[in-house]
C-alpha cells in the first residue's frame, strides 16, 4: 500500500479502509496496458479479507465468490499527471480526491471491492477499457457461465443509475489514386476521402430535436494524405468512428456507410460494439432505486452516449445489469478529475445494500 503524504485545505484526513483502498488505487498510476502494479494493490486488499483472488492471463484481478451478483469495474486510465491530494471540491468546500483515475473509474472500482468484501459478491477488476475492452472480452470468454446479475462500474454520479450505451463501430478508410498535377479536375485520393466522409455525415444528419443518444454520430479522429514515396500515387487514410443507438445495430451501420465508397476505396473495420439498452424493471434496477433512497437520495435512470465494457457483457451474457458508480462523468479524462468523498462513501453503502439484496433473493 502507497504511503501518500496529502496536502489539503480541508483538516479532515483520509479515514477507514473503503477511502484507504480509494486513495491507494489513485495514488498508483495505471494507464491502459500498465495495469500490474494497480492490479497488485488491488488483489492484496482481497488478500488481507481472506478472498481468493487471482490475476489472470490479461491482467485481470478476479475474486469469484456468490455469483448472485457479479460487481466488476476497470482498473485503467487514461494517460494524464494530476497530483494526488485532498483538497475542496471545485463547487463546494467539502474535501474531494484529486487525481487521475479519481473519478474514471478507481472511485467505482474501489467502491465495487469494498462492497465485494462485505457482502461476499463475486468481483472482477478488468484492464484495457479505455482501449479496447480487453479484459471485459477476455472475461466472457474465459467464464463458463453468466453470473445472475452484473453491477458495471463507470461513474454516473451515486444517485445515478445507468442503463443504456450506445455502440460503436471503427475502422480506417483507405484510398489511392495516381498522381498527376494537382491542376488537374479530377479527384485525387485527398478528395475522394473528404467527399466520402462528407456524404457519411450527410446521411446521418439528425432533426435537433432528436436526442443524441438515438443518434448515429460519426467522427472521424484521424486523417493523412499525400504522394507515396515513390511519387507515383497520391493516398489517402482516415480513422473513422461511428456511435450506435440501441434502434440499429454495427452491420446497419457499416452497410449504411460503406454504401457511399467509390470501387477502389475500403474501410477496414477493427472494433464493433453493439448498443445496449437495459429495463429499468430489472431486480438489478429496482435494487438500486430503494438503495439510493434509503441513503436519502433521488435515483435518476440515464442513458450514456458513450461505450463501456456493459456493452460488451451484454452482447454476452443474457443477465439483468446495469452501470453504476460514484463521480461526475463530466470529469472523465479532464485536468480537473476529482471525486467529493461523501459521495464515495455513499456509494459503497449503495453498493452494500444492492449487492446484499441481489444475494439474498
């Protein structure tokens, strides 16, 4: 465990182990693909309560236990230096975790393991979601059953209760045309990618009225073009993402799109990600809503326009789930993550109650 020394403007110090594990897992950094040293930290809380636990062959910490609840949340960040400390909140002067990971998602990751460790919920840590999923796939193909229920750990603020994600689809365009002067009218490679990428988005334009989530949104993230190195041919690459309402699905999606490619040009497709859209009549739903009330909350149901490993369990698994965790998911990835320690805290007696009540039924 990490023996952090905080400044802070609050004097209220770090108390119980549930803020410990918060702090230790924040304090040690675990960028996608440099998991191991967080997953450590983690697989030794299991340790010092008796749990079996193990990492996998991915990296994944798995304590299996009552499969009647299957609590599970990423170890991963995203790359960023916020220095790890207890200060204010931004909007309140209440005393808030500052660090990268704070809030995506070591603050439900910790809040997952506490409440496995006090209830006797089965847990998995999984790596590589801020990439590709790695662990939660490596997970639905390694088990050889569902568990009843899952629990996927992303912030959606503690009295937030997620229960839809859209999909996603991406890949890279590819196109060659032969060189020649550029006062020429015909189209080089340049322009038939823009000309492709413009008709794409064109297709899917949206009334403003309609919301995003019922959406296809596509964004292109990447784009280089020019002569190849034997001056012979102009080329031209694209890295494309399109986001996936729960009313279509990814090959929709790519017919749709790749209908608007010339002969010559292709998309070579690496990741699809089906949506997800979850009933809020759900025992896992319900649980979560007299939870919440019961710690004097107002339970708010949400659909997210992004991804997350529930897609991934859900394309999988025909078992009720749903997303929770404590944090602002507008602090996701940003300079200024943070997670306020009383909503933590609330959390992971959510997150008792809900596990207690999924074991018992």
């Amino acid at each position: 465990m990490s023996e952090t020394q905080f400044t802070s403007t609050s004097t209220i110090d770090v108390e119980g182990e549930a803020r410990q594990l918060l702090v230790d897992l924040v304090d040690t950094p675990s960028v996608t693909r440099e998991e191991r040293e967080c997953a450590d930290v983690l697989k030794s809380f299991f340790e010092s309560h008796d749990r079996e636990v193990w990492i996998d062959d991915v990296g994944n910490v798995r304590a299996p236990a009552d499969d009647g609840c299957l609590l599970t949340s990423h170890i991963d960040t995203v790359p960023g230096n916020i220095p790890v400390e207890i200060r204010e909140a931004e909007d309140s002067d209440e005393p808030a975790l500052w660090g990268r990971g704070s809030v995506d998602a070591k603050g439900p990751l910790a809040a997952m393991a506490v409440a496995a460790v006090r209830t006797g919920a089965s847990f998995v840590g999984v790596v590589g979601e801020e990439v590709d999923s790695k662990g939660g796939r490596y997970l639905v193909e390694d088990r050889e059953n569902a568990p009843d229920a899952v629990v996927n750990g992303e912030p959606s603020g503690w009295e937030g209760i997620t229960l839809g994600y859209r999909g996603l689809v991406a890949g890279t365009y590819v196109a060659t045309s032969e060189s020649g002067h550029s006062s020429r009218p015909e189209n080089n490679a340049i322009q038939d990618a823009i000309a492709w990428w413009s008709a794409v988005e064109e297709e899917f334009t949206n009334d403003e009225w309609e919301a995003v989530f019922e959406r296809v949104t596509p964004k292109p993230t990447m784009i280089e073009g020019g002569l190849t190195e034997d001056g012979l041919s102009v080329e031209a690459t694209m890295e494309v993402q399109l986001r996936v309402p729960p009313s279509m699905n990814t090959e929709e999606v790519i017919e749709i799109t790749e209908g608007h490619l010339d002969v010559a040009d292709r998309v070579h497709w690496k990741d699809r990600v089906e949506p997800v859209m979850q009933s809020p009549r759900t025992d896992v739903a319900r649980a979560f809503r007299v939870a919440i009330r019961q710690e004097g909350g107002d339970p708010r149901l949400l659909r997210k326009t992004g991804t997350s490993d529930m897609n991934v369990y859900a394309q999988e698994w025909d078992c009720p789930m749903v997303t929770y965790g404590p944090g602002d998911s507008d602090l996701d990835h940003a300079p200024n993550e943070h997670l306020p320690l009383s909503e933590y805290d609330r959390s992971v007696a959510v997150l008792e109650e809900v596990a207690t009540r999924l074991l018992e039924a």
